[in-house]
C-alpha cells in the first residue's frame, strides 16, 4: 500500500477520532435495527471516513450550514445514509434525537438522503453514479466564483461500475479540478457479490491513475492515514484527488464483518447489545 | 434557431456573469465568439452527458446558471436520469437547450431524431418545457429561462428555419401563448418548429375560405390554460400540431387539461408524429411528409373536419 504520512495526527486526536467513530458505529447499528433498515454494513464500512471528514478536516460550521465557502462533502453511496445523519446529528447539524425518526413516515430521514430537508445534505444521493458529476459542478463553481472551498466525494466500490463516474473522472481530469477529492469506500463487495466478480475494478489505484488523478491507496479504517491523506486537498499536484480506502464491510462488529448478508440484514435487539459491547459502547 | 440561441447566448453572458456554457462536443465554431468573449465560462463537456448534466446541476445549486446544450436525444434521453435527480429535484437552475429537436436533424439518421423529449421533460417536477416556433422566440426563451429560478427545457430546431415574428418579443413570457394572426373558424395551436407549417396551412385554409388563428404555443409547461380556454369556446375545430409523437407532447397535454377542465371540445385534432420510429433516409421537409405534418396535410384533414360534420 502506498501510504504517506505528510501531516500525521497527534494520538491524542487519533484516539478522539477512533471513540467518535466507535459511537457513530454504534448509532448506526441502533438505526438500523430500529427502522430494520437495509446497508448496515456499508453504513459501518464508511464510519471511519465519514469521522475523520467531520470532525479533522471539513471546513464546515454545523450553524451555518450554507455558508457559500464552506467544503462539500458529498454522500454518493447514499444507501450509507445512516452513517450520514449519524455524523451530521453527532456534529450538531440537527438534535441527535431526529435519529429516532430514521425511515418515519413524514420525517426527514428517509433511507437514501434527500437534499433541501436536513441541514448539511449536500445533494440527494442513492441511485449511484452521480455524487461525482454533481461534485465536479460544485467544484468548477468554486473555481468560477473563486471562492476556495473544497469538495470532497464519497464513492462506493460498486459505484464504480457506473459510466457516468468515468466520464466525470475524465472531466475532472481535463478541468484539473484539483480542489476535488474522491474516496472509493472499497470494501470489495457490492449488494449481492464481490466486486471484482461483477465488473473487474482491480486494478483500482491504477484505473484512477491512468484517469488524470492523483490517485493514493490508504486504509480506510486508520484515522491518521485518512487524515493526513484528505486534510491536504488541493495537494499542490494539480490534479484531482482519489483515495482509494480499503476498507471491511461491516468494520467494527466482528459477526458482520466481511459478511454480505449485512448489506441487507437489519439486526436484533440482542445483536444490538452485543454489537455496542463489541465497539465498547455501553 | 441555433444561430440565433449561440448569438443570444454570447449577449446574454456579457449582461450576466452567472452564465457558463456547457457544451456536449458540438457547435463547432458556433460559440468561438462567447469562448472568446467568456473562456472561463466555457466547458466542453466531451461525448459525456450524463456528467455534463450533473455538472450543471453541481454549478446551479452553488449560485451560477448553467446551459447544457447538445443535439436532443443526447441531452434528454441520454441523461434523463441525471435531469430528473440532479436537476429537477435539486430545483437547479439549469437551461437545457436541445437542438435538432423533432426531425429537424431528420437527415442525420435515426439516432438523432427526438419526437418524444417533450414526454419525457414535461413529467418531470419543476421543469418548464419551451418549444419555440422561430429565431425571435428562442432569444426570447432564452433570455426568459434564465429569469427563472428553475430548471428549463428549451427545445429548438436547426438552422435556417423561416422566421415568423417581425420584431424582438420584448413582452415575451413563459406560459403565455403568442398569437400571430387572429382568425375566426379554425384555431392552429403550433408548438416549436411547426409553426411555419401552421402559418401555410392557415394561408392554404385561408384560400378555401376558412379563417384561422394561428397561436404559438411556446411553452407546453406550463400551459396557457387562459388561451385554451378561449381557443375550445370560441373555435369550431382547435388543433394542435407539433413536430413530436401524439403521446405524451403537446396535443396529449392538451388533451388531458380539457378532461380534468371538464370541458368538451367541439372537435379536436391533434397533429403530431405516429407511434413510430421515422426509418428511410430523408431530411426534415420528407419526413413531414411520409407523417402527414406538412401544411397540405394541415389544412386537407381540417377541410375535411369542417365539412365532415
């Protein structure tokens, strides 16, 4: 794996970060067992991320949550939506108790994210394939109208079987939209079967690469790693960012991990118990 | 129409700096002046129209006001998708100008004709969908889209198309029908580039003695609903005509405002393409024939109808 370190964490803020996202894990898997709601495990796949994206390098103030400078983060894997509103109640963009209401009827937590309802949703995401087109937009924009922010877009593996994710690789490219980063959550399964056995994403570093982008392999589950691989978009390359993160899905409960069933199995009360013991949640 | 909408559009993007122009690799040398004029403003998006779409909407929903421009199939159906989600639901400001639409680009081939567009766009929320009947109309429409805080279909024709208005439209407005001239048996509703043919037609009626009104109808969504009511009370026979399928365009959202308006038209034609893909080679002028959208055609199967009883 190709991982440099160029502005490491101090441990203190690394071991903040890892019991943040051992509770966004635990929120999450109370979500998902209160709605019975489906993508557990891709939701605990990205929780990692989505902490280290929140709470270290988002230029985002939850009070102003359309602030036209602040970063975009966008949830192109929008089935992980509960990792989503987890993060965004957790970071004060809306009361954590709204979490209850995940998949209510007439609430405003519905299980892909629509945008205009919550405060912090960039863009209705959930059909794939579109989170990054969308943020190429949003970064040319900036670039336009010189404002500095960064876009940040979260990408699932199995997304990247879709031909409009390429064509925007592409147009990014081109455009040398270098205040644009992708992060491929690449736990190596898709819905029903493993990745590379549906359309063959390996080599994934390489494909993005050979795309025009400044493209890095991390772990996905190492807070320092992320960190310090996101934190320094635009990297001074001139090109756009992609991190590609390996990744386990179901990460943190040691009965989903690597287990696909978890893609649309929501858990018990009894596996909820145990999941939050597991993540050292009381 | 596109030489009209590529000149609009570089006086447009001097006026407003929110402009930016997405191109689908098409309108060689069409838009050097506003590239020269803009060239931070101009994106060729390549052969990729899904990504170009929601570029656009990316741009929209941060303040700027993008056009997404390529032949109609490519710019509707291709991405249709991307329309209904990035645009329309995000309420994204973005101008989608289709050209070649109907069987403007009959000649091109199969893959580049679009009689169902209007079907697709008008089901969509909060889009407007403008078909405008010549040159002055599409500056109009243009200029009028991007006073608009919403998406907006605009879906032209070629080039070179006779021009039927005399002047700039100053009181253009989106849903509001335009009359061109006035006439008392017979009312012809045009929608975009069939409003030439609509004029023949009533001048051909005109000549067997009927007088017709002819109306563009410029923007099938939102409806003129004022002028259609007028057009069913005071005319024996309203037709509609446009240059796309009789499902779901024009005719057929007129056809479904009369029933939910409970009003029972007297007689109703609705000229349109049939359920059918236009197959030969052949430019536009041939393929209104083989499909009966001549004004010959017009006005003998309106003849028909009045004298038919």
């Amino acid at each position: 794996m190709n991982v440099s370190v160029r502005k490491a964490i101090a441990q203190t803020d690394a071991d903040t970060l890892q019991r943040r996202a051992a509770e966004l894990r635990g929120r999450i898997v109370e979500m998902s067992h209160a709605a019975q709601a489906a993508h557990l495990a891709s939701s605990l796949s990205c929780a990692d991320i989505l902490t280290v994206a929140y709470w270290h390098v988002l230029n985002v103030n939850p009070q102003r949550p359309g602030d036209p400078l602040r970063d975009r983060f966008i949830l192109s894997k929008g089935h992980a939506a509960a990792a989503l509103y987890a993060t965004l109640a957790m970071r004060g963009y809306f009361p954590l108790e709204e979490l209850a209401t995940f998949c209510e009827d007439g609430g405003r937590l519905a299980e892909h994210p629509p945008a205009n309802l919550l405060p912090g949703v960039e863009a209705a995401t959930g059909s794939l394939g579109h989170g990054l087109p969308l943020g190429c937009g949003m970064a040319l924009s900036g670039r336009i109208k010189g404002e500095g922010f960064r876009v940040f877009a979260l990408l699932s593996d199995g997304e990247n079987n879709e031909g409009s994710v390429w064509e925007a690789a592409m147009f990014a490219a081109a455009q040398k939209l270098d205040n644009l980063c992708v992060i491929v959550d690449y736990n190596k399964w898709q819905a029903t079967a493993r990745s590379d056995e549906t359309l063959m994403l390996a080599p994934l570093r390489e494909k993005w690469t050979a795309f025009g982008w400044n493209a890095r392999e991390i772990d996905g589950h190492d807070v320092t790693a992320l960190a310090s691989a996101m934190q320094p978009v635009p990297d001074g390359s001139g090109k756009p960012v992609a991190l590609i993160a390996h990744t386990v899905k179901g990460k943190g409960v040691s009965f989903m991990e690597d287990d696909n069933n978890w893609h649309y199995r929501a858990p018990t009360a009894e596996e909820v118990v145990k999941a939050r013991k597991e993540l050292g949640l009381s | 129409m596109r030489n009209a909408f590529a000149d609009e559009l570089t006086r447009l993007g001097d006026e407003d700096p929110r402009i930016v122009m997405l191109s689908g690799d098409i309108g060689n040398r069409l838009f050097d002046k506003f590239k020269t004029r803009h060239a931070t403003r101009f994106f060729n998006c390549g052969v990729a129209e899904a990504n170009m779409m929601g570029v656009a909407a990316g741009l929209a929903m941060n303040g700027l006001r993008p056009i997404a421009y390529t032949i109609t199939p490519f710019v509707t159906a291709r991405c249709l998708e991307q329309i209904r989600t990035d645009v329309c639901y995000h309420e994204a400001p973005v101008t989608i100008v289709a050209v070649g639409a109907g069987l403007s680009y009959a000649g091109l081939g199969p893959t580049h004709h679009s009689c169902e567009d209007i079907a697709f766009l008008r089901s969509l929320p909060n889009m407007v969908v403008m078909c405008p009947g010549d040159s002055f109309e599409v500056r109009a429409a243009l200029r009028a889209s991007l006073r608009q805080e919403h998406p907006v279909y605009i879906r032209i024709g070629k080039k070179g198309e006779p021009v039927v208005h005399r002047a700039p439209l100053a009181d253009f407005e989106i849903g509001k029908a335009i009359t061109i001239v006035d006439g008392k048996d017979v009312c012809l509703l045009s929608t975009g580039n069939m409003l030439p043919e609509a004029v023949a037609a009533a001048r051909q009626l005109n000549a067997r003695g009927i007088s017709g009104r002819i109306v563009s109808f410029h923007t099938v969504k939102p409806l003129d609903e004022a002028c259609l009511r007028q057009a069913f009370d005071r005319f024996a026979l309203v037709a509609t005509l446009e240059e796309h399928s009789r499902i779901g365009g024009f005719g057929s959202a007129v056809a479904e405002w009369l029933v939910d308006a409970g009003i029972a038209p007297k007689k109703f034609i609705r000229f349109g393409t049939p359920d059918a893909f236009f197959k030969q080679s052949g430019e536009q002028d041939f393929a209104r024939e083989v499909f009966g959208l001549s004004a010959h055609h017009i006005a003998e199967k309106i003849l028909q109808a009045m004298s038919g009883k």
